[in-house]
C-alpha cells in the first residue's frame, strides 16, 4: 500500500472560512471584469490557516476532512467562482501530499508547506497528449540527487502565483507514457516561460495560461508512489467532489438572487403568491437534487478513504465521474432558470440580480476535463465492472 496513514478528523480546531468567503465574495466582480487572481481571498485563505488545512496535523495541517474540504469550497464557489475553482485545485494537490507524501524527505517538504501556508498549482497537461492526464510526453531526467524536466503545459491555473507546481511526468526517458510520476516544483526552482493567453467567458479569476515550465529541483521531491495510484485514490475522487462543490456554490448564489427577486414580486402584489414562485418552486427541486448528489458523494469518498484502500473499485470511480457529469449539467440548469425568473434584471450587467458572471461560469464545468472524455473512461469502466 502507498497511501500514507493519516486520521480523516482531527481533534484540533476546525477551519473558519467565513474572512475567506467574505474577501472573496467582496472582490469577485473585479476579479471577473479584470481577469485577475482574486489575491485578496487567497490572502484570508492563508491567514485562516486554510491552504494547509488539509495536510495531516502532525506536519501542521488540521486533516480537514473531505466533507468539511467541500463545505469551504462550496461557500468559496457561491461568493466567488474563481476563488473557490483556486481552493479546490489547490486542495486536490495537498491531498496527494497527505495520502502519499507524509514520509521521510518529502514529508519535510510537506511540513515547509503547511507551515508557509504555501499555494499549490498542478501541471497535469501536455499540449502533446490532447488533454489526457493519464499519459505523458515529458520525463525526469536523473542529474546527480537533483532531477531536470521541462513539460509544455497548455494550462497551468495560477501557475504565476503558486509557491509550488505539481507535475506529472514519464518517470525516465525510457519509461512508457503511461508510467508516470508526481514532482513537487517548488518556484524558487522553476522557470515559467508564457506561452498563451487566458481571456475567456468564465472562471477568469483562475488566470489559466499555457507555459513552458523548466524545473532543476531535487530529487526527493519525486512523489514515491506511482502516479496511477496518486489519481485513483485522491486526485480524480477529490477534484470531482470538490469541483461539484464549488459548482453547487455557483448554483446557492443564482437560487438566491431569484429567491430576492420572486419575494420582491410578491410584496409588490401584496404578499399574494406571485405566478414566478411556482417556477421557483421547480427550480428548487433541481437544486436539492444537485446538493444531494454532491453530498452522498463526498460521503461515498470519505466512506472509502476510512478503509485505507490504496485504490476504489470500478463502480467508486464510475460514481464519482457520474458526479461530475451530472453537476456539469444541474448548474448550467440551475443558473439558466433563475436568469429567467429574475428576467431583465438578472439579464442586466449593472444590477444586483446581474446573472451575467454566474451564468458565464456555469458553462466551464462542462469543457474543465471535457465532459466526452469521462464519457469515454466510463465506457471502459462499464466493460471492467462486474456485478451492479
């Protein structure tokens, strides 16, 4: 087994996002406009203790379980988009240093960053493989107790900002593309070379660029276990719940500025019921299915991360990419039916119950991993499955 031993609850103080969601939700309309790291929900983040917050306690994190993980990410996502997309990206990273990188040399680097609150990125793309992040062109190379790499990434979110990008690559010029491993590049060792742009429709804040990345760092910052195990066990379980949860959160900021402007319907009536609140009624059906699903899979993970497996079955991986399928939809859903309960005003760029950054948002889930990719691996997973 190469998972690392660590407790899912820990007895010390739980984290307070509430200076984070607040910072975030107060800067998140700048940092849409203007394409920018929402810097100041990163700095609450940090002085919240919450970037180290999931790392084990006995290196200075608070193992924050996967339920409370996503109950942040949620509250991020419903203040700002952007900002809580940054605290589940980074979280997906420091979860694989928990589960897989607690001991020896790299241990010590996980103590430095939990106690630096440092920002973790990954660089899990390679403009030559089309997006699959389960194969790689890249290697390491051995040079002395030191290792060289150098991988053209068509997306590195935050990349400029983070303190450390984790990288998958082949683990020798020699090794199969599918036999890959993680490096932990820490900034101060790497050089990051721009080789595109990030203006698009959503999720602007998470300033998502391509670069060239070229890292000379040592050797011990090569995650011991093999990368396969790396994805199963945490990165593609947390990124999909903590993703979901963040989209959750887009999806209580839309149901909430529909919910202001049906109740405002209904005093200008007379407190009569208003025809739109049936409408709201329907809607809100469709967001309790969503935070259902959200919740009886975090649940289903935190279920399987207790039995210290090293990796699921099939029909864990089969749920958990069902679960960003589905959420991928239920926002676009959700966001589109309280732009049309909230009508003009919600269509208006310069009004409170502007639905234009929500709805722009919404659209990302679907092409972040692309949706006909998972379509694809649970094709293949439905073949290996045996049994229901």
């Amino acid at each position: 087994m190469t998972t690392t031993s660590a407790p899912i609850v820990s007895d010390s103080a739980r984290p307070d996002a509430s200076a984070a969601v607040a910072a975030a939700a107060a800067a998140a309309d700048d940092v849409d406009r203007n394409s920018r790291f929402p810097s100041e929900a990163v700095d609450a983040m940090r002085s919240a203790g919450l970037l180290s917050c999931s790392l084990p306690d006995n290196l200075g994190g608070k193992s924050a379980s996967i339920t409370e993980l996503a109950a942040i990410a949620r509250a991020l996502g419903s203040a700002c988009s952007s900002a809580g997309m940054v605290f589940a990206m980074h979280h997906t990273q420091a979860l694989s240093l928990r589960w897989h990188g607690s001991g020896g040399d790299l241990g010590d680097l996980t103590r430095k960053i939990a106690n630096e609150e440092s920002l973790l990125a990954s660089a899990t793309t390679e403009i030559s493989t089309g997006g699959d992040v389960r194969t790689s062109s890249c290697a390491v190379v051995a040079d002395g107790d030191h290792i060289i790499l150098e991988k053209n990434a068509p997306v590195i979110s935050y990349g400029q900002y983070a303190d450390y990008i984790c990288t998958t690559a082949r683990r020798s010029p020699d090794s199969a593309p599918t036999d890959q491993v993680l490096v932990v590049c820490p900034q101060s060792d790497t050089e990051l070379e721009k080789v595109g742009t990030w203006d698009v429709l959503g999720f602007r804040g998470t300033c998502s660029p391509g670069f060239l990345l070229r890292t000379r760092t040592a050797a011990t910052n090569v995650v011991p276990a093999e990368y396969a195990t790396i994805s199963a066990h945490t990165m593609l379980p947390t990124s999909h719940t903590l993703w979901a949860s963040v989209w959750l959160g887009i999806a209580d900021a839309a149901i909430a500025k529909a919910r202001k402007q049906v109740r405002a319907a209904a005093r200008k009536a007379g407190n009569s019921t208003p025809p739109q609140a049936a409408k709201l009624a329907d809607l809100m059906v469709i967001h309790q299915r969503f935070a259902s699903s959200v919740t009886q899979e975090v649940a289903r993970y935190e279920t399987f991360l207790a039995t210290g497996e090293p990796e699921p079955t099939v029909g864990f991986t089969f749920a958990l990419n069902n679960l960003k399928l589905d959420s991928s939809v239920a926002v676009v859903d959700v966001v589109a039916g309280a732009l049309a309960l909230c009508g003009i005003s919600g269509y208006r760029e310069d009004h409170p119950a502007s639905m234009g950054r929500l709805l722009r948002d919404s659209f990302g889930p679907q092409l972040m991993v692309s949706n006909d990719r998972i379509r694809a691996n649970n094709a293949h997973l439905v073949l290996a499955q045996r049994g229901i």
